[in-house]
C-alpha cells in the first residue's frame, strides 16, 4: 500500500497561501478539512517551536475550515494552482534551514571502496576485509570520531583512499551546512530547481528535523537535499553552488509535532522511500533507513547548535540519506541523473508524501518573499 500524502494522525503543522490574505497562514489537519490557526500569539511557524508546548498549542488552537485538504493538495502542484484557492507552502518560515552531510558510514564506506576498487574485486574485497577485521560485520555500528573509526582511518589512509568526505563521515567532526536562507524553502507541489550546467544530479530523501532556538527538537517533516554530484565533485568548495539555489530545498507536506504518540524514537525508526518517474518512462526506488544513521539526529543537532553557535528563530536540519542512485539511465554505465519533468516522491507512513517535479533553477519561480516581506505584511494585518 502507497504511503499517503497526509498521515491520518498526529498533530500537523503547516502554512498556506490563502486568497485575501497577504501573509503565509498557519494551518493543521483535522479530518478532512485544513483550519486556518494564524494568530497574533503564534502568528509564524517559528513562533510556534518557540512554545513550551507546540503540539498542545497546535492541537487546541481555534480557526476556521479553508478547504478540503485533497483540493488544496492538488492546488499546490506548480504549473495547476488556481489562485483563487488555498495551495501549501513549505512548512517554515524564519528558521534557517542547515543540513547534514556523509552521516550514514554504512553506505560511504562501501561507496569509496566501490570507487577506489574501480571494478577490481580483488582490490574491493582486500579493503573490505581491513575494515571488517577492525570494526566486525555491521558498519553501521562504526561510531564517528571513536578510537575504531580512527583506525579505520589510518587503514584506508594507509591504502591510500582517504577522503575529506571519510574525514566527516567517521571523522569527530560532522558535516553542517546551510542548505538555503529562511522563507527560501519551497513545499509540497513545487518546482525543484537544478543549475542548468549540471549534469549529474539526484535527490536526497531525507528526515528533516525542526529545532527551536533552545535547542530543543519539537517535530520532523521530510526534505529533498537536491544535490548536483558533478559540481560538488569538482571540489568539496564548490559546496554552495552544488546546495544552495533557487528551490533548491523542499520540505513538507508538514510538520508532525512531536507528542506522545510521535517522538524523536519514532524518526529514529523509519524508513525514508524514494520514488523518480520521468516523463520517458524511466522509474526509479530506493529505501534509506534511518536506523542506519551514524550519527543521531540528537548529535547532529548538538553539532549545529549551542555556545559555538545560536539561532534565535531556531533551525531545520536535514539528517542526510544513506540512498545513492545508480540505476542507469540514457545508457549502460551512465548512472542516474534528472532530467527535467522529474516527479520526486519522498515518503514514510508517520510523516507523508513530499512530492516536486524537478526545473531548471533558472526555470522555476523565483524566491520574491522574504523575511521582510512577511514582517511588513503580519504588521499590515495586526499579528505583530
């Protein structure tokens, strides 16, 4: 059975486009409909992560009905939005939105031993041997920056295949980054962009977790990190240009609240699927599973925030993906890349379906409002 757009349960949170008014709204699910929760005590998605009790707050909060929530899905796909009709957005707004790289050492190691081994078995299997001889069978019990990850390190540099990506994969150190700027992210239904110069790119379905100024992790929604691999290739400096354009991050649908029924352990627990369908037929899946993750969602945020480094309007923080494409395509031994057209589908059961269809960055729409934007607009309508 297809994981569904929307999960039936759980406290969601989102925000919308809704004709008569200027500014984003803030809505939640209940039943069929979307209600309209805006208020001048929580007039912002990163008002209500700043609460003692976001999903309390949520859960209870008045306002009416601005849709069926099947219609405002439909309405939210670019290129079918009737403006005359609520669309959703992604699911924040002022937090800055970071990212985490190379966190899933299970698959990275096996990925450098693929490249170094350059189709060699012999040579594959020797390094594949060093590593397990010092860390046992399971890779994903390699804990980053531990006394075993520092001799698999001296193994591999002794072998000659040391990397600044192992070097953040077991490494003490975790790779942050800033994916885009706040009120840059775009939903579900949108256009996700890629550089027209790049010619080798894929998704990322990742848990994306959402962080209050504090610190504290109220909620998770799903992202897709669009990577171009050619241009990061070329050099680990050219980081923002592969990560950061225009829709080049999307998130949602929403924004589950973390309450007794949903936790930090239930994210911790799933699987991430991963759908591409071309519009030349060509099909891709995939499965990445958080279990496998190196480093926790816990010390990715600690990573990301603390004395070093503090976000009063708090952050969303992708946790990276273990799924690598390499189903090849337009022919034998050329690997995956997008073409234009692209429908991406991220999905798990506690969290939905994010779904885009993949543009040219220079082709989707271009990012026009702002964090002063929405401050002018909520003042214009008595929310500040």
């Amino acid at each position: 059975m297809a994981n569904p757009i929307v999960p039936s349960e759980g406290v969601l949170l989102g925000r919308a486009r809704v004709p008569g008014h200027d500014h984003p709204r803030l809505v939640t699910v209940r039943g069929d409909d979307v209600v309209d929760i805006t208020s001048k005590a929580a007039p912002t998605s990163r008002d209500i992560a700043e609460l003692d009790d976001p999903a309390g707050h949520v859960a209870s909060a008045k306002g009416p009905a601005i849709g069926d929530l099947q219609q405002i899905l439909a309405n939210s796909w670019s290129g079918k939005t009737d403006a005359k009709a609520p669309s959703l957005l992604s699911p924040i707004d002022l937090q800055a939105v970071k990212a985490a790289g190379v966190t899933f050492v299970v698959s990275l190691l096996e990925r450098v031993i693929e490249e170094q081994a350059r189709g060699d078995k012999a040579k594959s299997d020797l390094l594949r041997k060093d590593i397990l001889g010092l860390i046992g069978t399971d890779l994903s019990q390699l804990e980053p920056g531990s006394e075993t990850a520092m001799k698999v390190k001296q193994t591999l540099i002794s072998r000659g295949v040391w990397s600044q990506y192992l070097e953040v994969g077991i490494g003490p150190d975790a790779e942050i980054f800033t994916k885009c700027q706040p009120m840059a992210s775009v939903g579900y239904g949108a256009d996700v962009g890629i550089l027209p110069i790049s010619e080798w790119n894929n998704p990322e379905p990742e848990v994306a977790m959402v962080v209050s100024s504090k610190g504290n992790i109220v909620g998770a929604t799903l992202g897709n990190d669009v990577n171009l691999r050619d241009v990061e290739g070329r050099s680990a400096l050219l980081l923002g240009k592969a990560k950061d354009n225009n829709a080049s991050g999307s998130l949602g649908p929403f924004i589950r609240l973390f309450d007794g029924a949903f936790t930090i352990e239930t994210v911790k627990a799933a699987d991430i699927a991963l759908s591409v369908t071309g519009e030349d037929g060509f099909e891709l899946t995939g499965v990445s599973s958080m279990s496998q993750i190196s480093r926790s969602p816990e010390a990715l945020v600690d990573a990301a925030i603390g004395r070093h480094h503090q976000y009063p309007d708090g952050f969303v923080i992708y946790l990276g993906t273990m799924f690598a494409p390499v189903k090849d395509r337009g022919g034998a031994g050329k690997g995956f890349t997008h073409k234009i057209g692209d429908v991406v589908s991220i999905s798990t059961p506690s969290l939905g379906t994010l779904s885009n269809t993949v543009r040219l960055s220079t082709e989707a729409a271009p990012w026009t409002y702002g964090a002063s934007h929405l401050f002018r607009d909520l003042a214009k309508a008595g929310l500040l």
